[in-house]
C-alpha cells in the first residue's frame, strides 16, 4: 500500500516519534522522496512524496 504525502521527511519524523518502525530514511529519487515502513504485523508500506506535478495522483 502507498500513502502519499506532501512532506515526506515531516511525516517520517512524526511517525518515527511515535514509533513506527522505518526501513532507513527517506530517499530522494529523481521524481520523489520514499521511505519503508511497517505496522504492528510485519506488514510493509511506503511513504511517497511526489515532486514532480504530472505524476500527482487524482
């Protein structure tokens, strides 16, 4: 599952703060900043940033 967000280094640092379990730090790509994460069950999702406005989503 993806969760999209405007900050993703925000959003990381607040999660990170609460607890949630991150896979490393934020990465910046060419079109987008992501980041791993899991819940309590070992389930893996990741936080993207998009940075480029023709890849936003609807």
């Amino acid at each position: 599952m993806v969760f999209y967000t405007d900050d993703c280094r925000a959003t990381y640092e607040e999660l990170k703060n609460k607890g949630v379990e991150f896979e490393g730090d934020p990465v910046e790509g060419e079109d987008d900043v992501t980041v791993f994460f899991k819940d309590l069950y070992g389930n893996r999702f990741v936080l993207v940033q998009l940075q480029n406005e023709r890849y936003a989503p609807l």
